[in-house]
C-alpha cells in the first residue's frame, strides 16, 4: 500500500533495496531507481523538480534529454545549458545521440570537462529525424558500429563513466543479446535496454524476457526500462529479470513521486505542474503558452493526486493557456 504523502522530509521516503547496490556495482548512482532520458521533458525544469521530490535513496540519478551531435562537436556552453545546476546529492548523466565517432568523441570529452559525471550514448530513439540520420535506433542494425562508438567514446573521456541504452531491436527483438554485447565489448559501465523494438515504439505490450536475455549475455550492470508504471513495478522488474537498476520514463510523467512510493493530494499534484510552468517561465524564458503546452504534455498521461483522471480530455482540449495554469493555481491554493 502506498503512503500518503503531506508535507514530510525527505529524510522520511522510503529506500529502496539494497541488494545489487549501484555503488557496488562500480556505479554513481545512489539508488537502484532511475529517471529516464526524455525528448522534450527531461531538461532541467522539470528533472530538478522531480529530483527535489525523491531523496537520494529512493531515486538514483537522472538523465538529460538526448543532445544530438550531427558533423561537428557541440560547444562546451550548449552541454552546460543540457546539464543545468549541479545536483550535488546524485549524478546527471548527459545523453549523446549521433553516429559520426570523432564528433560525438570529442563532445562527450568536453562534457566530461564541464562536469558531466557521465555520459550516456543513445541508441534508441525511434524518430525519423534520428533514422534519417543513422543514429539512434538506426544503429540497432548495426552492432559493430555500436560497439566503436562505446569505445571512442570511451577512450576520450576516461575515468568518467560511460553507459547505453538501446532498444530490445529495430524490428525484432532476436539480436538484443548481440546488441548487449556490442555495447559490453566496447567498455561501457552499465547498459540500460528499452524493452521495446524501434518498431514497437511506445506500445502498451511489453515483453521483459528481453531484458532477461541481455542480462544473462554480459557481465556489465543492465538497467531495465520499460512497462514501468508504478512503484511495485520497479522491484518486479528486477526480480523477474535479473537487471541491477531499473529506469522510469512514462511512469514517472504520470507521477513523479513514483520513485518513492507516495500517494498525493490534488493540491499537492496541482503544485508541482504549477511549479513546472513557473520554472519554465523563469529559467527557460518560455511564454505562458508554451509554459502551458509544457504543462499540457505532462497532462496527458499524469495520474498523481487524481487530477485529471475523470476529466483528462477537459484538460487537454483546453486552449487559452491562461485559464488552464489559473485552474491548476486555484486546486494548488
């Protein structure tokens, strides 16, 4: 049963198990529980709120939104803006997406010297813009490219901890065991598999043997994502697959308290989406409309505090961005 969460200290939310401790698993990671890299939600506004909402023992670390290297690599001042503030209690890794191996070399070394405490390589991303581009799930095709660009990207940032995430396949999930060994082969500290194909996109059906076989084919830590949604979930998954961490990205859109395992009131749910566009707003420069589409985004899979559960679609076809934050304001006062 979930607790109800008022206004408590961090110190209070639960931790989560010990067994295949990140720290022992050569890991910075301070829990098991991680906060997935997401297009267009991960950017620091809304990971900071949810880092604020989840002690370290409960959620481990978190990841930036992808930045994609294409030709050239990224300045130093464009990775600084992807990692926000630093979080002094867990680490942020930033996520890399391209497939050119001197360019994304040369940007996860810059990002290593502007403190990122790790970087990520994305080989996931199911959009067209990155299959066009060869990179992200294009790559799924290709576990030798894979496994050079692990190591490039290895040897430029040494000592700084590198990891990937894939996807069970491109359009089939019979390769994942070549692909987690691709990515072990090129010297990565950890792997986390979407259990999902590129094909499969973001489908309700997920299949979690697939995450099963990657764990049995390396000896590095495999982080599982995918089919998430709730609290309990986070425990089964590693039970029923053996995986060392455990990821959250849907699920924790739906509620960010997810990682600790609290249930909140509307007024507090209704708090954080105000907070979000505040922050939005303030840090990001956005415009009320685009702080309220934002907000929107969030809303159409959010769950925490009931909020929109009954009147989801109410929510959503709302157009005046003005009335929908005055709305959210007046359940948070």
């Amino acid at each position: 049963m979930r607790r109800i969460l008022g206004n408590v200290s961090l110190l209070s939310i639960p931790t989560a198990p010990a067994s295949k401790s990140p720290a022992l698993l050569g890991l910075p990671f301070t829990s098991p529980w991680l906060l997935a890299p997401m297009e267009g939600v991960t950017e620091p506004c809304f990971r900071g709120l949810v880092l604020a909402r989840n002690a370290p023992t409960a959620l481990g670390g978190a990841f930036t939104e992808f930045v994609r290297v294409i030709d050239v690599p990224l300045p130093a001042w464009k990775l600084r803006e992807h990692l926000g503030a630093k979080d002094e209690s867990r680490p942020i890794g930033l996520q890399l997406m391209g497939s050119n191996v001197e360019a994304l070399a040369v940007t996860a070394r810059r990002a290593a010297e502007v403190g990122a405490p790790l970087v990520d390589l994305n080989f996931g991303c199911p959009a067209k813009g990155a299959l066009r581009g060869c990179a992200g799930s294009a790559l799924l095709k290709e576990p030798a490219r894979i496994e050079a660009l692990v190591r490039a990207v290895r040897l430029s940032v040494s000592p700084t901890p590198v990891t990937a995430k894939i996807r069970a396949g491109f359009d089939h999930a019979r390769d994942v065991a070549s692909l987690a060994r691709a990515v072990e082969a090129g010297g990565a500290a950890m792997l986390t598999v979407h259990c999902r194909t590129r094909a499969e996109a973001y489908c309700e059906q997920v299949d979690w043997s697939r995450i099963a076989r990657a764990v049995e084919a390396v000896s590095i830590p495999v982080c599982g994502n995918g089919g998430v949604n709730s609290h309990a979930d986070l425990e089964r998954l590693r039970r029923e697959t053996g995986c060392a961490l455990a990821m959250v990205g849907r699920g924790a859109l739906a509620d960010p308290w997810i990682f600790s395992d609290f249930s909140v009131d509307t007024q507090t749910a209704a708090r954080f989406l105000c907070e979000y566009a505040q922050a939005l707003r303030e840090q990001r420069d956005a415009s009320l409309r685009g702080a309220a589409s934002r907000v929107k985004q969030l809303l159409r899979y959010w769950t925490a505090g009931g909020l929109c559960v009954r009147d989801r679609t109410e929510w959503l076809r709302q157009s005046d961005g003005a009335q929908l934050l005055d709305k959210l304001a007046a359940l948070a006062a």
